[in-house]
C-alpha cells in the first residue's frame, strides 16, 4: 500500500551511539519511513529535532549519499567549513566519501522537522572526525578509532 499513515511509523527517540556521545542527540525523534513503505535501496527519516538538540555527532559516510529538506523550522549546518542557516524550504546534500563531516543543530526556540533521505549500503563506515567514534555496517557496532569496541 503506496500511502503512509504517519500515525502507524513508530517513534524512535534519541540515538545509538555509546555514552557520552549519545547525549546530544537524545531528544531527536525519528519515524522510518522508507521502512514503512517497503523501501530497501534508500532510506526515508522524518525527524523532529526540539530545541538544543543534535541530529547526530558530526560525520561522514564512505558508501552512503544523504539528503535533508527542511518541512519546518530553522537548523544550523555545520560542517568544516562553518555553520550556515537552513530555514523551512532548504536542502543539503551529502556525497559519499566526502570527508567534510556535517550535523544539524536546533539552536532556535522552536522544534525543527525535517527529512533525511540517505541510501543504504551494507558496507558503509561512518567517521566522526571530532571525536574517538568510528561505525562500520558490516560489523554493526561502533568502536574507538583504533577498532577497539565499546563496553
């Protein structure tokens, strides 16, 4: 059935990322909707991002290209090159193995929705380039920088 029922899309609050980088991103609410509708090439994410809260740890993807359109609201990108607006009607894109880390950042007063369209790739790593935090899809866990795991 091609229509979503958004009321059906379970909600996922915060992230997976070990303590204490987990924090940051802890109110971030996110509802799958590629998963929802079958999709298995690329994802779909509505997220809702509250005040002072991040969309993830800053990173970059090796094998995966992402997408966000902004529904509503107000974000800051940050990415090596500094921090830009992104008001409601405004996209950025993220090429794959482009290693100029990015996040968003509610910094307004108001929550923040947008989505986030990414591909999915089996063997994608993911780097953060300011902190000791690396993921790898093939293994499923993140661990330090020099491969060690997390507890």
């Amino acid at each position: 059935m091609p229509k979503i029922d958004i009321n059906q899309v379970p909600e996922r609050k915060g992230s997976g990322y070990p303590p204490p980088f987990a924090a940051l991103a802890g109110a971030r609410i996110k509802q799958a909707l590629g998963d929802a509708g079958g999709l298995v090439d690329f994802g779909v994410n509505l997220t809702r991002l509250p005040p002072g809260t991040w969309s993830s740890q800053r990173h970059w993807h090796t094998e995966e290209d992402e997408f966000v359109c902004v529904l509503s609201g107000e974000l800051v990108l940050i990415t090596d090159d500094g921090e830009q607006p992104l008001h409601t009607g405004e996209f950025a894109a993220f090429p794959k193995n482009c290693s100029d880390g990015h996040h968003l950042v509610n910094r307004s007063a108001q929550t923040a929705v947008y989505l986030e369209i990414g591909s999915r790739h089996a063997n994608d790593r993911c780097h953060y380039p300011d902190i000791d935090l690396h993921w790898d899809s093939a293994a499923g866990v993140y661990t330090h920088k020099d491969g060690s795991p997390y507890p």
